[in-house]
C-alpha cells in the first residue's frame, strides 16, 4: 500500500499549517479545535519549516508555563522527516518506529499534500488484515 492509498481515506484532506511566530497558545488552541495531535508550521501553507506536538508543549511545560508566551519556532522540531504519496506505507511504519514519531508531512515536489498520522497508518493496517481475513475466510468456505 502506498502513502496516496491512506491519505485518499482520509475524511478531511486539509491540512492545519501554523506559522513559525504564532505564540504556543495559539497553537494548542489549533490542535484542540481540530483535534490533531501535531500541526506542520509552514510560512506559507506549503513549505514545511518544521512540525510542533502536543508532546512538545508538554515537554516544555516542566520548566514553567512561559513557553505558552513563546513563539511556536522555539520549541518546533525543525529536522522534519517527511515521506512522498509514492512512498511505501511499511516504510513509513519503520521510520515512524525507528524515530519515535506520530506525525509525517507528506511532500510532492518539496510542497505540503498532507499528513500521516500513527492513526492513519493503523486504520489502514487494519482495513488490510481484515480485507486478507475475509478473503481467507471466503476461500475456506468455498471449498
């Protein structure tokens, strides 16, 4: 299955982009009103110039609550791995695993087309076991 196949499942095929100088409140206020765990900060909608988490918020928080004055450029993670809609979806499920990541941007011609989540990538696998089941099941009864 290829990255394009989960993301053509999708409900919503926007994608919630923050600004670098937007502040931290502002950013969870995003995330809970679109219910996401992770929003791409992009200038302009389409250049990825990092990915911010909720994880990331709370990883700042143990140091006081002056990170929610922060702009979101100060506690994004800049070095953003990202995959492509041709991109297989088993090797998006080992870089997720292997960097310990819920969130890819996906890139086509270096522009943002979406977004895979750890959830996306569960659904799906989960739609194939039970598609290979019932064709299991099917042939079993068949004979």
């Amino acid at each position: 299955m290829l990255i394009k196949d989960v993301l053509a499942t999708k409900p919503d095929s926007e994608v919630i982009t923050i600004a670098p100088d937007a502040g931290v409140r502002e950013l969870i206020a995003q995330l809970a009103e679109h219910n996401v765990g992770a929003l791409v900060v992009s200038d302009d909608g389409s250049r990825v110039a990092g990915i911010v988490s909720e994880r990331d918020v709370v990883r700042r928080l143990v140091d006081g609550d002056a990170v929610l004055e922060a702009p979101v450029s100060q506690i994004m993670t800049s070095l953003v791995a990202s995959c492509g809609p041709g991109d297989d979806l088993d090797d998006l499920m080992a870089l997720m695993t292997e960097r310990r990541i819920r969130h890819v941007p996906v890139l086509e011609d270096d522009a943002l087309v979406g977004v895979v989540s750890i959830g996306d990538v569960v659904k799906s696998r989960i739609g194939q076991l039970e598609f290979e089941r019932d064709q299991l099941d099917s042939y079993v009864h068949q004979t």
